[in-house]
C-alpha cells in the first residue's frame, strides 16, 4: 500500500521477493512497478548501502496496492531531498462531513455523477456553515487553521467550503483522507470502487476560487477496497508523507485542517497519537484536535501528536449525531470485514494511480517502513 524508496532525490533501484505464492500480473507505469501485496516482503536496494527490510502487512494477495520505483527518476522529473522545516505544524484539527441527504430520503442525485456520492441534506449544509465559523474563530485562544484539506467526495467539500471561505483560503484535496471500502471479490471483470475526479473537474461544482486547482494528492487508496487492517496502514502511510510534504512546502504553516469520513477520521486519529485503541467521537461535523508533543527541528510523523479535544461538537445545536466508530463493523464468520461487491461498470476502469502519488517519494523514506505493521 506504500512506495518503497530512500531518502534521496533518486527513487532507488532494486529487487524484491516473498513467499512463493500465486499473485496477480504485476503492471508497470512509466518508472514504477505495480505489484501485488504479499505478507511478508523483502526489498534489497541495489542503490543504497541500508540493510533489506523485513515488512509484516495484511495478507491481501489479491489486490495490487504496493508501488515499487522500478528505475531512477532523471533530476529533472524527481523532487529535491526531504528538508526539515524550521516552523513545524504545531496543532491539527480533524472533522467528519456534515449530514447526508441519504440519511433522510432514498431520491437523491449527485451533481458530479459519480457512485456513492451523496451530497449533504440541508441540514448537513447547516452544520457545515457552524463548524466553519467555529474553526474560523476558535475559542479558548487555539489558533485559526491556515490550510484546508478535504476528501474529494462531493459531501467533505460542501463540508469544508464554508471554512475555506470563512479563512479566505482555496481547499486542497486528498485522496488519502476518503472514504474506506471493504474489499472486492475477485471476478472478471473485476469491479472497483468509486474515485472522485480531479479538482479542476470537480470545481464547476463550486464558486471560483474554492478548490486549488494547482494541489495534487499525496495519496490514493485501492480502487478494491481496504480490510481494517489495511485502512490503519493506509492512515500511517498518508500522514508519514503528508505532514513532511506540508512542512516543507509550506514551512509558515503551523495549523491544519483536515475534512474527512467517520473511519478515516479515526484511523487519521489512532495513527496521529499512535494509539491503536484510541476512540475518536467522529459524528457529524464534530472536530478533534492534536496537539504535536514535541518542537524542533524533527520532521512532525506519526505519534508525536496528543488528542486534546475529542469530537468537539459544543457548537452545533443538537451536540454530537450520528457517531461511528469500528465496533459498527460488519463482520463476517472469519471476523474480517464484510466483502462489497464494488460499482457495476467499473470493470473496464483503472485503479490507478495508487499509493504514494509519484514524486512524493522522498516523504516516505525506506528507513520508516519496519515499525509500520508493528504499530497497528
């Protein structure tokens, strides 16, 4: 589920290998090489001294999600190496959408067309301009956000924009804050999920001047689903990359604000605190704060965050909605999560690009992939 490379300006070269098993017809694109996700990998760089890596990840042989760099990037295609910032993020705030209009009629469309993309009911809308005028003027002296970052599904941008518009900033999409989908099972063809469109395409839905036109993501979940397992990987993966890649190209910025789904609001929070266990209250529009535990020159990752106000809902009229948490799971007789069949149609579409987004690389260096699986 993650790209594999070094902390360099080149994406190494190298081999791999697993277990033997049956796995899907690897796929490559441009430089990089999709391959399927085995249990148990092993990566010898051939361009860098570092020992191999030994990385324990959910057995979802079926599903191509790792990315491995298959030939150097030239210089001038491939971005400088990491640099710590010199004024790191300090406070995160972190939301679920507003109420959807699924929730209260079965006759609903969607502007953008697309599968599973319910807007917000008007009293979704309601709450999202409450939660913009709260972040926009927090209380208790905590600081206003300076940058906002959305899921790309319609409901988060109607959720986000009056917040963007309350701070006078443009929202940028990420894909690796979406919506999480239990796996597909394999057929032929095989179905996929839904994936919201790019943000120029996306924005004739919007006033001018709402999404950033110019903002690509840093990440981008299967098309064929997550086991849980998978999801809390994924959340890890993102923020690794995502907070060192906002560091660096915006070093002024110390606090964010993140607009996602009820699961990636808590994966987003246990990965951040590094508390498996954690229970983020994700109702409709409530919002949970992290505040980074330690400054200097550290790149901000992974557990260096606590939670100081959990799923703040002290500004909507009717306090905390609809709540989802992980014991809402549906299970099956193997205690996994219930397969979905994916969106008819789908079978003739791409599942890329996936994982890490090319060029991003140098944020998620090799040296920070072993603890990974541990820390689920």
């Amino acid at each position: 589920m993650g790209l594999l490379s070094q902390s360099s300006p080149f994406a190494c070269s190298g081999r791999f290998s697993y277990p033997p098993v049956k796995p899907s017809p690897s796929v490559r694109v441009g430089g990089l090489l999709f391959s399927p996700l085995p249990r148990h990998l092993t990566f010898q760089s051939s361009a860098s001294p570092l020992p191999s890596l030994l990385l324990s990840l959910p057995p979802n042989l079926h599903r191509p999600l790792l990315q491995l760099p298959f030939r150097p990037l030239s210089l001038s295609t491939s971005r400088s190496a990491y640099q710590p910032p010199t004024m790191p993020l300090e406070t995160i705030y972190i939301a679920r959408h507003g109420f959807r209009i699924n929730w209260v009629t079965e006759n609903w469309s969607t502007p953008t067309k697309m599968a599973r993309d319910p807007p917000l009911a008007g009293y979704g809308i309601a709450q999202a301009e409450k939660l913009g005028a709260h972040l926009a003027s927090p209380p208790d002296g905590e600081p206003k956000p300076e940058l906002v970052f959305s899921s790309p599904f319609y409901r988060c941008i109607q959720t986000s924009a009056p917040l963007g518009k309350a701070l006078g900033v443009e929202i940028r999409l990420e894909h690796g804050i979406m919506e999480w989908y239990s796996t597909v099972p394999i057929a032929t063809p095989q179905l996929l999920h839904p994936r919201p469109s790019d943000p120029t395409t996306l924005s004739v839905h919007f006033p001018p001047g709402t999404l950033d036109l110019a903002y690509s993501s840093t990440y981008y979940p299967s098309r064929l689903g997550e086991t849980l397992s998978d999801l809390l990987l994924r959340a890890r993966l993102f923020l690794i990359a995502f907070l060192r890649r906002i560091e660096e190209e915006y070093p002024d910025v110390k606090t964010i604000c993140l607009i996602g789904h009820a699961a990636s609001v808590i994966a987003l929070g246990r990965a951040l605190t590094g508390d498996k266990d954690l229970e983020v209250t994700a109702g409709c529009c409530t919002v949970s704060t992290y505040k980074r535990k330690t400054q200097g020159d550290k790149p901000a990752t992974v557990g260096d965050w606590d939670i100081t106000k959990n799923g703040d809902a002290s500004f909507l009229e009717k306090g905390v909605e609809r709540n989802w948490s992980f014991r809402d799971v549906v299970l099956s007789p193997e205690g996994e999560v219930i397969q979905d069949q994916g969106v008819p149609g789908t079978g003739v579409e791409q599942n890329l690009p996936l994982g890490i987004a090319p060029g991003f690389e140098k944020y998620l260096p090799a040296s920070d992939l072993p603890q990974l699986s541990s820390s689920l």
